[in-house]
C-alpha cells in the first residue's frame, strides 16, 4: 500500500490549528491574562429565532413517524432551500435554474471537493494572500500552482493582465483576508480571460452579504458570460451565522462546459455525499424569509459597528489599513515594520488580542496582519483600546 | 482546462436514481397503484424521544449568546460524542483512543474521502455484490479495481485464500446487500492477509447494531492487531434512524502506518471539512444514553421482526434467501431463473413492491434480489402477503 505522496509535501499543520495552539500556550503560561479573540473568522451572534423557531419544527418533526424525513430525496438539496436561493439571486438579478443549485454542508467542504472533477495535471492560480485552503485542496492532488500577487500597489485586486496562463482560478472577493471587493466591470476582465484561457474559475463568495457600495459584485453571475466559464461556491456561515450548523451552496452553471460539469458534480455528491440534515435545511431556509432576512440584517449591521470600532482604533493610531466596508475582515500593516508572526506575539503579549498573521494567508500577506468584526461589541471595544494604547507605546 | 477522465468511465447514473426514475415512471403509467417501497435501505420510524429533545436543547442553546455554539473547535468532533462512541465500542471489548475517533456527516462521505490518502496506483480490492459506492469511488479516482466473488458457495463470505495481492480492501460486514456477516474468527484471516499484503482493510461496519448471534464480530477490532491494518467506517443512520439527519463516525487507528494515517485523515478533514453541526452531534450523543439505547433497542427490534415477516413470506414460497438475522437485508435468488431487473420490473407489476435488484451491487448479484426491513410493519405485511400471492402465480 502506498500513501498519497502529496500530503508530505504539505505544511505541517493548518493556520488556524496552529494559532490554537500558540494561544493555549501563552494562556497556559499566563492563566491571569484576558484574552480577546479576534483571530479566527467566527461569528459570535446566536442564530436568528426565525431559524431556531425553523429548527424546532423541523427537529419535532423528525420526532414524529407521520412527518418523520429520512434520506434526503436528491443529495443536491431540498427544492424548498433551492428554490429560496434561487429567489435570493434574483434579487440581485441573477437568474439560476433549480438545477444549478447544490445545497453543501459547507463552502469548505465544496472547495476541496470540486477539485475531483478536474484533471489532476490541470494548471492553478491562487490570489496571495488568500484563504490558505485552496493551496492546501491543490497540494495534497499534486497539482501545479502558481501565484498571483496582491498587493497594495494593485489594491489587493490583481488582474488578469497580469495573470499568467492557468486552466483553474480561484477568485475570493470579498476577499478573505484583505476585504478587498471586485467591482461588476472589473469581474468583467476575468470572465473574458477565462474565456480565452479555456480557464474555470471556482468564485468564493461567502462574504457576499457584506458587500454595501454600489457597483460591486455579490455574484460573479452579475457579469454576462460568466455561467461559461464560472462556478459559484456560498455559505451560510458569515450570512446566518451558520459556523457551528454547516450549510452552504454551490452554483454549478448548465452552460458550463456544456453542461458537463454540471453533470458530473451531481454524480460526485450522489456518490460521495448523502445531502445536508433536513433540520439544518429548515434552518438555512428560513433565512431567506422576510423575518429572516431583517434578523440577519441587524447580524451584520452589529458586526459591521465592531468593524468601524477597530477601524477607528487604527486610524487613531495612525497604523495603515483597508477592508472593513464590504467585509467583516480588517487588514492592516504592521507597525514598525514587524513581520506578521512577530506582531501576533507582540499583540499577544501586549494586548492580550489574537489576530491572524498576513504571512498564514500567503507570501504577499507578510508584514500584514487580519482583524476580525465577529466578535462581541463591548469585546471588540475593549480589545481596540488595547490595541491603540499598545500601539501608543510603540 | 481538463476534466478529470475517469468520470466518463462511470455508468451512466447511480443504482437508487435508476430505481427511482423506473418507479416514478410506473407510479405515472398506473397512478392507482399502491407501490410499496422495499428497495432503498432507508428507515421509516423517528428519531427516538432522548435524540429529538437533545437536539431541541441544542437548538434552544443556538439561538441564545451565552450558549452559542460557532465553528466546531476540532473538525474531528466534539469531545461529548467521541467518548461516548469511545465508551460504546469499550461495551463489546474495544478499547479506543480519543484521538482515533473522526465524527463525519455520514459513512458514504468517509468512503468515499478516505481515498483521499492513499496513492492512486494501489489496487482495490472490492467484494462482488457490495454497496455500490467502493466501486465508484475508485473508478472516479482511475485505480485498478478487482473483484472478489461472494456467492452462495462461500456462504457470500469470501476469505482471504480466494483474494488476489491488493492494496487496499473493502470489507462490509453484515453486508449490503447480502446480509452475510463474518466472525471474529474469520476476520482474523483478513487481517492476517492484510499484513501480509502489507494492505488496508477498509471496514464498513454500518450495520454493526444489527448483529445479534454470538461470535460474530461487530468491530474488526475485535481482532487482535487489527488496528495495525485497518479503518472503520460507522453510521448512525441504521442504528438510530440518522438517515436525514447525517451523522457517522470513523476509526483510523494510530498503530495504523505508525500513526501516518490518522495524522493524514486530520490534515484531510481539518482542510476539507468543517465538522457536522453541534445540533446533530448532540442528537447523537443521546444516542448512546441508557435511555436512548432502550429507545433505539425497540427500533432495531421492530425492523428486525419485519425481517422475519418477509422471511417468513419467502419460506412459504420456497424462495431460497439468506440475510434478515445479523441484518436489515434479505438476499433472495430470483424465482424461475429471472434476471434481477427483470424480477424488479415483475416485482413491480405483479406485487407493486419495489426492491433493489441483486445486479446493482454487481455481476455476483445477477439474479439476486434484496428487500429491506426498514419499511413501516403493517406495510411490510402487505408486501409480504402480495409477494407470497404473486410468488404462487408462477
């Protein structure tokens, strides 16, 4: 027996495992200490009562021999949470078919996953920084990957003329760390160079809800031409705070690849996945009711305050920084130019916050370092006065 | 941009997909035809009491700040339900360590998953019939596939003195669809083999809860050096009617490959997978309660007096079977040397009961029938009855 090679060639463990550990650490040698976590991308708000009121019915329902539900009809989703995503798409003008839509137990999941429908020699390219798992789904196939830069010259936002040729791109936008957010028209360029590059790109858009200025996609599908060429990977994590109940989507156009793809993703999850809870389906469902929506609405208001609160802190400070806006992301530069794991132990020690080291995102992330707004406001207020007073003393 | 090759390799769709449309268009040509559905090995009865009002708990913890739950804080599962599992497989003699337990969504993701591992020259060797997904798996990954025949003459328990070199095997035991379940003893001969094949037993012990004859083996660990050789895959659909609401679990010992493969099966998970919901992990903890195991000992024993029904119906008809005692599934042969698509249509006609024919679990199932005892009492009465009547026109 043989093992997969490629796993040796893998980092040793994980970023955020290994900022774990660093805290038990420090929290070990330093019992007294109040630590403020905002390192970690997770939400902090309890779900919404219309989806707990949602998850009990469904809960009393598996409870009962009458309206019992077993095996999920098609593991590609209930029609009834297809259908309410397909609605909440065209509210922002995107028109998808029921069978287009693949009800996931997670963005994470899915981005690994839709890898087994491409050749292991196909060619990939990974914004950096970004989302560390892209590179990691690609490191364990054994596949070629190459980078491409962001920075703060091209505003964290390359784009394709500078790109150089790849059969597979991963576009995070909001972009998860930098909250960098593509514009409609610039999302324009790389559908067309896609095209021309006979290129699928995996479009990660599970900080959609988080995009509020005009002119910025939610869905790639908001460019015409892009179900050629793109497939749409969602979540209801950031939306729904749904980080501890595991729901998400993925968009997997028919005028993709001639419907092939299509095809063969619904054939990987009917033999590889057997669908999402029926009760954790109720509750992403119940989302997208008007009560739903207005709930999660004030969710996001909440976290984006906690963002203005770190912004405010930095600019004080007088320490650079962009996101924010159009995400729950903050991505400054470190001061006194510390390199990003140096920061973290500096903010550790000095202000007792955890935040995530630029560097764990990617090459170009060094000397930056990512904030989260999930936190809890009177938390988050707390941890941004350490920070301006710790910066203070710099 | 390349496709992965192999999924053209696939037949066209999946075994229960065809059953359904074949139903589907029967229900539609006799629309006054009560078809009753003994084919997919889904379950009919509810979640037991102690599993719905643990997941009301969890749903009410949720929906409140103080006792939200977020991300999982180990993709591998909550600590509650690991040692309950932990303690489980102590109550038939397995002693395990915490760290050796994943909880997943469900057996068939892990199957299918575990691939992930191994290289993608190493052979597979999958018993003829099985569970369909072993076979689709390998050939989505283009690994060299052999057969292992099980057939009436090895009492459907092919050992090892019939099995070519591989490097990994798939056991399933009791099996689906034969029902057929190996001892403790005759597991000792594979995991001799396997060691001397330096090969991974991949063991699928879903319907371990079903067996209930001394000396039959619910673990492969029962084996002395079994760790050393193989995983276990488990469920908690069969055992606690979790077929919709997702939830398994997977050994990965750590004397397995020096440790090499749990190490790997964590990077895996934490990569690809975010863990399954705190609401369903809490449902399955209640499982393994003193109050849930009573619950679901009256399930299991309600499905397993179906099986005698149809068992029964079959003896008066003088249709040899096997199967129904350490499992869910009785394997019957084909009357008048029928085909079993052609039984399945003839089933359908004559009885309206649908079943799944022995074919689909491939070309050792060729006039082979299974039918399940998960369906609703009275309902399997009914279709024992018609299937005796229909049997008595031949």
């Amino acid at each position: 027996m043989q093992l997969n090679p490629h796993y040796a060639e893998l980092n040793e463990s994980y970023l955020f495992s290994t900022i774990a550990h660093k805290v038990a650490d420090y929290q070990k040698a330093h019992p007294e200490a109040d630590v403020i976590r905002l390192g970690i991308g997770d939400v902090t708000l309890p779900l919404a009562a219309s989806v707990t009121e949602a998850m009990h019915k469904a809960v009393e329902e598996q409870g009962h021999k009458g309206t019992f539900h077993g095996y999920i009809p098609s593991e590609q989703g209930y029609e009834f949470l297809r259908d309410a995503i397909r609605r909440y798409y065209a509210g922002h003008g995107v028109e998808l078919d029921m069978s287009e839509i693949f009800i996931s137990d997670g963005a994470k999941s899915d981005l690994g996953n839709l890898l087994d429908l491409f050749s292991q020699d196909n060619t990939i390219l990974v914004p950096d920084p970004v989302y560390p798992v892209y590179v990691d789904d690609n490191v364990m196939a054994g596949r070629k990957i190459l980078y491409l830069p962001a920075t703060a010259e091209n505003g964290f936002l390359p784009m394709p003329d500078e790109a150089p040729h790849a059969d597979i791109v991963y576009i995070c936008s909001p972009n998860n760390p930098t909250g960098a957010t593509y514009s409609v028209e610039q999302l324009k360029a790389w559908v067309a160079w896609a095209k021309a590059n006979d290129a699928v790109i995996l479009f990660d858009a599970a900080y959609e809800c988080f995009v509020s200025e005009p002119g910025l996609a939610r869905s790639i599908f908001e460019v015409e031409g892009a179900k050629e060429v793109a497939i749409e990977v969602c979540s209801f994590s950031k939306i729904a705070g749904f980080t501890g109940t595991r729901c998400g989507y993925t968009v997997v156009p028919q005028a993709l690849a001639g419907g092939k793809l299509n095809k063969m993703w619904l054939r990987r999850q009917t033999t590889k996945f057997n669908g999402v809870a029926y009760v954790v389906q109720r509750g992403a469902e119940a989302v997208f009711t008007d009560e739903g929506m207005k709930e999660i609405q004030q969710n996001l208001d909440y976290y984006r305050a906690n963002a203005a609160v770190i912004a405010a802190a930095l600019d004080e400070a007088g320490v650079w920084y962009c996101g924010g806006k159009n995400s729950p992301y903050i991505w400054l530069r470190c001061p006194n130019e510390m390199g990003s794991w140096e920061f973290f132990d500096w903010l550790l020690e000095h202000a007792h916050v955890v935040g995530t080291p630029g560097e764990g995102f990617g090459p170009c992330g060094k000397g930056y370092f990512r904030l989260t707004a999930f936190g809890d406001a009177e938390r988050t207020k707390e941890a941004a006065a350490r920070i301006k007073a710790a910066l203070a003393t710099l």
